[in-house]
C-alpha cells in the first residue's frame, strides 16, 4: 500500500509539473474587451454637418493585437474614415487597467429626421495577426435637422467657413471670335468637409454658347485631425456665332455652424461679347500715274496680303486647335480614359473616370446605369478591413458601361445627328465627391 500512494504521489507531482510548464507566464484574462461608442455632437446636428462617430475598443491588461472596426452601411448618410491609424489610448475600468485603441469616423447625415447609427463591428486578432474573435459596439440613434434656408433635397454643406474663388481664361472682356473658348474655374474650400462631400454646381448657357465639363478636381488637405476639403471645378464655353452672352453666375448655397444661418458663396456672372470675323478686302487701287504710283500699289498690295495672311493663319491654328480641344472633352475619349482605369482596378481612379465620362454623355441619352457597388467600396469602408472593390468588379462595371454606351449609340443612329456636340451635356452628381468629390450615395 505505501509503494501503491508513493507511485500515486510521482505521478500527481509530474503531472502538475508538467501543466505549469504548458502554461503561458502571463495567461490572458477571462474578459473580453470593451466597445464603446460616442457621437459627437450628440444632439442638434444638422443636415450635412460633420459628426464623429468614436469607437473604443479596449482590452484588460494588455492589447495582443491591434483590432479591425468597421461600421456598417447607413441609409442616409455618408461615412469615411480620414485617418489610417487608430489612437491608442489607456483607462481604468472597475480597478482594472485597460489598454486598447480608438477609431474616428466622419458621419455626414443627408436626410432630415432620425438616423440609426448601428452597432460597430470589431475583428479581434491575436497576436500572430488571426482572427480570435468578434466584438460589436452600440447602436446610436441621433435625429437630424434640415437648416432653414437651405434646400435639403440637395447636398446641404454645414462647416464654419467656406469660401468660392472664381478665374477666367482668357478675360472675358477681351475680343473673341466665333469658335474662340472661355474658360471658367471654380475652386471651393470648406473647413472640415471634404471635396467628395461638396454638392455639384449648375454651369448653364444661353443658345448659342456649348459648355464642357471637366471631372472636378479635390486637393483635400488634414492638419492634427482637422480636414480642409478643396474641389476644382472648370467648365469650358465654346462660342458658336457672333453676338453678347451673359454667362450666369454659380452659385454655392451653405449653413454656418458658427452663426447658425444660411448663407451663399457666389461665382459672379460675366458677359461676353463675340464679334463676326473680318471681311477680306475688297481689291487694291488700280490707278498708276507714274512708276512711284506703282511701286507703292505693288507694296501696298504685298503688305496687305501678309496681313490677310496672318489673320488666315491665326484663324486656322484657331480652327484647329478648338477641334483639339472638343476632342479632347469629347465622350469617346473620356470612355477610352474609363475603360482604361476599369483595367486597372483602383476604385478612386475609376470612379474620377466615371464622374468625367458622365458629365460628357449626350444630353439625348438616358441616364447611364449606376455604379453603387464601387460608391459604397469608396464611402463606406475604412483602411483596416478588407477591401470590397475588385478587378472582377471592375470588368463587371466596364462591360455594364460598355452595353449600355452601344445601345445609346445605336438609338443613335437611327435619328438625325448634329454636327456639333451636345449643348450643356449632363455630369454626374452628388459630392464626388467622400474621396476626392460627391453627392449623397448612401440616401
């Protein structure tokens, strides 16, 4: 019996020996982390101002590693993520020190009345970078007011400061000749609000005048968390026949958060004056009485016909240079320059393909098929969860594109063509805007 419990006693020592040994020097803890969610503001929020939506992901002890948080889609608003990397920050909760990381959200409501705002959800990784498990955050629900003075069903712009400049190239005051162009730029600059979530202007025309869109341009610009969107905006007026055009102003309607009213930034409008080309002249004199005479009709014909044939040859580079240009800003190309980004892939590139190829479609064509899978790849994903956008996706998108381009053009086809091509052709709308300019694509 003594040898049967000294055995038993070997056999408990090594067993215990061994448990410790498998056992790590510093076992996780049984809880798990903790997600919390805030709004700021939380109340009184505005149509199209900046909410931050935070999320807090903390864990006892230590962090193994750090999480993945993304927040799903919102009906009614846009949502982008500025930073790619995440605070880290440290508390203490019931006694226990916590040490984990915050995520910051931009929220920019596009409806009127109550948004829910749903639960975040968290990736947890460990330490080699796999996934250990799932965590999500608390659903928020804040209610939203429409600014008064500001047409809502639009994109509304709420910041504290926005300013619009306005360029001409040439002056418009200048002399121009039918076939000559105008170029007019538009630059916006608002305080927290990024060029995407900018509202696209209205550049009209009277007859007689075609304008040509480019794809609006953002140069946002962040400073210790502080976002200055920047949209460019250019439109080219070609000029068809002599006369005056007024050139209407552009507006850009806004809500100052700081004094809580309306206000309006404006593009002012310009006239221009087209005068016909001049006419050839109609001969020389012909009278010689005496060789002095006709020495000087003979200079007088030679210097005339230079200058007749200067004006020729400024009149054709003109001529050709303006069928550059329309080329240039013509839907052939601006398709050519999509299908080419579609090859590549990226989801920004093609999406400023996109906005540039709509804003060239023919005015008789309907509207071209939506692209709300590559909008949501841009608006509503942040840098640390997998990508949503694909080279499939891409191709998907260009060969959609491609079919509904060869049915337009074939309609087309059946019905008289003009000439020249469309007046005030249709460009796409919205902010374009989230991640360099757009409209509302989460309404």
């Amino acid at each position: 019996m003594k040898r049967v419990a000294l055995a038993l006693t070997l056999l408990l020592l090594v067993a215990t020996a061994r448990a410790q040994e498998a056992m790590p020097a510093n076992p996780p803890s049984p809880a798990g982390p903790i997600v919390r969610t805030t709004l700021d503001p939380a109340q009184g929020a505005v149509v199209g101002q900046h909410l931050s939506l935070y999320v807090d992901v903390l864990f006892p002890g230590d962090m193994p590693h750090p999480p993945r948080v993304v927040i799903p889609d919102m009906p009614g608003a846009q949502v982008m993520r500025f930073e790619t990397q995440a605070t880290t920050i440290r508390d203490t909760v019931d006694g226990t020190a916590h040490v984990g990381q915050r995520f910051e959200f931009a929220v920019f409501p596009r409806r009127s009345g109550p948004l829910a705002i749903p639960p975040a959800a968290v990736t947890l990784l460990d330490r080699a970078g796999d996934v250990a498990g799932r965590a999500a955050g608390q659903p928020l629900q804040v209610t939203i007011v429409a600014p008064e003075g500001i047409d809502a069903n639009a994109i509304v712009v709420a910041t504290e400061k926005l300013t619009l400049e306005q360029s001409w190239k040439p002056d418009p005051n200048g002399a121009f000749h039918p076939g000559d162009a105008l170029v007019r730029t538009i630059t916006r600059t608002a305080t927290d609000v990024p060029a995407m979530a900018m509202r696209d202007l209205a550049f009209s025309a009277p007859d007689g005048v075609r304008v040509y869109l480019d794809a609006p341009t953002s140069q946002d610009q962040s400073n210790r968390g502080t976002i200055t969107g920047k949209r460019i905006d250019r439109a080219t007026y070609v000029f068809e026949k002599a006369g005056t055009f007024d050139l209407p102003a552009v507006d850009q309607p806004w809500w100052n958060l700081a004094d809580k009213q309306a206000e309006n930034a404006t593009g002012k409008a310009a006239t221009v004056t087209i005068k016909a080309a001049p006419a050839p002249a109609d001969g020389a004199p012909t009278s010689s009485p005496g060789r002095d005479a006709v020495w000087a009709t003979i200079a007088a014909a030679i210097i005339l016909s230079i200058l007749l044939l200067a004006i020729f040859w400024r009149r054709t580079r003109a001529h050709v240079e303006n069928r550059r240009s329309a080329r240039a800003l013509s839907e052939p190309v601006a398709f050519d320059a999509l299908a080419r980004a579609c090859g590549n892939g990226d989801a920004a590139t093609i999406y400023r393909a996109l906005t540039g190829w709509r804003s060239r479609v023919p005015s008789n064509w309907p509207k071209p098929p939506d692209a709300r899978r590559l909008e949501a790849a841009l608006f509503s994903t942040d840098a640390g969860r997998q990508p949503t956008w694909s080279r499939a996706m891409a191709h998907e998108l260009l060969a959609r594109l491609r079919s509904f381009r060869h049915g337009c053009r074939n309609q087309s086809s059946r019905s008289p063509r003009s000439s020249l091509p469309p007046l005030n052709p249709p460009h796409a709308t919205g902010a374009h805007a989230a991640r360099h300019g757009i409209a509302d694509h989460k309404t």
